[in-house]
C-alpha cells in the first residue's frame, strides 16, 4: 500500500490539486490525496 508522509493535510492535499494548472502536477496531487486517504495503489491507479 501506498504511505505518504504527512506533512501535509489532506485540505491542503486537495486545494493544491484544485490549484494546479499543470496536468502532470495535478495528476500527482490527485495520486498523493488519494494516497493520503488510504487508497491502494490498485484503486489509485483506477481513478487516474
């Protein structure tokens, strides 16, 4: 299973993905929120 180290929360987590102009940032905003949440790779995968 994916493990994020926390330093960010997932507020913040899901504003910067929001923020992010750039497809490739975004995508990987959108990975580590998921992450974050508890996802598995299988799942995270699967949604982006």
């Amino acid at each position: 299973m994916p493990q994020v180290v926390r330093h960010l929360t997932l507020r913040e987590l899901e504003r910067r993905y929001k923020k992010a102009k750039d497809p490739v940032e975004k995508t990987r905003f959108q990975a580590v929120y998921h992450a974050a949440k508890g996802l598995s790779a299988r799942e995270i995968a699967r949604i982006t």
